[in-house]
C-alpha cells in the first residue's frame, strides 16, 4: 500500500507505483471522487475515445432521419404558434 504526506499547500506526490499503474506522466490531470462511504476513488482525467465505448445505455429504438424531420417540424410549429415556453 503506497502513501504520501500532504504539504502545507495541500499538495501531494503520487507515488510512483500508482503513477505506473495509472500510467500517470508530468502534466496530466487526475480526478477525485468521493464516494458515500467517505472513500476516495482517483483516476486518470484523460480517457482514450475507445475507453468509453459502453459507458451509455443503448437507445430502445433508433429514429430514422424521417421521424427525427417531422419532430423538428412539430417543435417549430409549436414554436411557431407559441406552444413552447421555455
């Protein structure tokens, strides 16, 4: 288990073998979260795109470029006709 001491700064240094683990390098940003239990989870702020395949629920059904039109045309309409307030 790897520790590191806080300055008066509140600064810290990642010690080195969770910057190899999280392949860390000078300049890239990490996040912190914590959780409910008062744990705090740090990970890498830098994603590759193919890490977040998966990361969204699929959609139930898809819209064709038809039905995505025609629901453009009603919120305009109802724009139009002052329907929408927000």
């Amino acid at each position: 288990m790897s520790e590191a001491k806080v300055t008066s700064k509140g600064q810290i240094t990642v010690p080195k073998d969770v910057r190899m683990k999280l392949n860390l390098k000078p300049g890239d940003r990490v996040r912190f979260v914590i959780e409910a239990d008062g744990r705090v989870r740090l990970w890498p702020a830098k994603r590759d795109v193919s890490e977040l395949r998966g990361i969204l629920p699929k959609p139930k059904r898809s819209a064709s470029v038809e039905d995505m039109e025609a629901a453009i045309r009603r919120h305009a309409v109802q724009r139009f006709l002052g329907h929408d307030r927000n």
